[in-house]
C-alpha cells in the first residue's frame, strides 16, 4: 500500500504537466519570431558548410499541432532550404549525425514536402529518404503505416 502513493503522485504530476503543456499554446508572432530566428541560423551555418547543424537545427522543436498554418508553412520553407543545401554526397554524413527522434522528425517533413512537387524538388527529398532509410534499415513510418499501405484490387478497380 504504500508504494502506490508515490506512484499515484507521480502520475498526478505527469498529467498536471500534461494539462500545462496543452494550455500553454505559443502565440503566431512567437511561433513566427522562432522561425526567422532558425532561418537566420539554419542560413549561416548553410553559408559555413556546416549542413548538419543546419538540418538539426531546422528540425529543432517545429510548430505542430494547433500551431498557426503560417508558422508551420514558414517552418517547411526552413526545413526544405536546410535540405536543399548539402550535395547528395554529403547526406549519409548529415543522416549519420542525427540522433533518431530528428530522423523521425527529418522524415515527416520529407512527406510534406512531397506533398508539393511543385514547390520542393522530389528528388532531394527522395534522397533524404534513401538515406535516413538505409540508416534504420528500413524506415518505419509508426504514424502513417496504414496510408502507406497499398490498395487492395477491389479499391483499385472501384475507381477506374
């Protein structure tokens, strides 16, 4: 009995912080301050060569969730320009350096951005994903295994 104490205090803590995390929303001009920051950062250390720190960096704490659309699409323009810069050569060196909840993150972002070929160049993000792929030996996309799935026969011919 008295090891649950602890054990229910702990966890009435956990949630209080939980509850704090969810109220605590950052403002669009704080999200979008954070974002030009990064930018400036990610930019000079691009200009240094320095491709790793600008690719974790870019990845550092991304607005998500019920963060503003507009930070989120300036945060991607962030993102994809720390992406652009190194050569393919350069990649596995950058992939290497990333510990794996920023490969996680590196990831979620390379769909974004495939999700505008217009806007981003598919095939440096093919690139990133070739490489973060080979890195974990076979990339598991724990949230969007079930999309990634391919079409069973009779969805296909339904839509032809």
């Amino acid at each position: 009995m008295k090891e649950e104490a602890p054990t229910k205090c702990l966890i009435s803590m956990m949630m209080t912080t939980f509850r704090t995390l969810l109220q605590s929303e950052r403002s669009e001009h704080q999200l979008n301050a954070m974002v030009q920051d990064r930018s400036i950062y990610v930019r000079n250390a691009i200009s240094r060569g320095s491709f790793a720190k600008a690719v974790s960096k870019a990845l550092e704490d991304p607005p998500a969730g019920r963060d503003p659309q507009t930070s989120k699409d300036k945060n991607l323009l962030v993102v994809m320009e720390a992406l652009a810069a190194p050569r393919p050569a350069d990649i596995p060196a950058v992939v290497k350096q990333l510990p794996p909840f920023q490969l996680d993150v590196l990831m979620k972002f390379v769909y974004r951005g495939m999700a505008f070929p217009e806007l981003y160049n598919s095939s440096v993000l093919l690139a990133w994903h070739e490489k973060v792929s080979m890195k974990e030996g076979g990339f598991k996309v724990s949230n969007r295994e079930r999309a990634l799935e391919p079409l069973n026969n009779s969805a296909v011919r339904e839509t032809r």
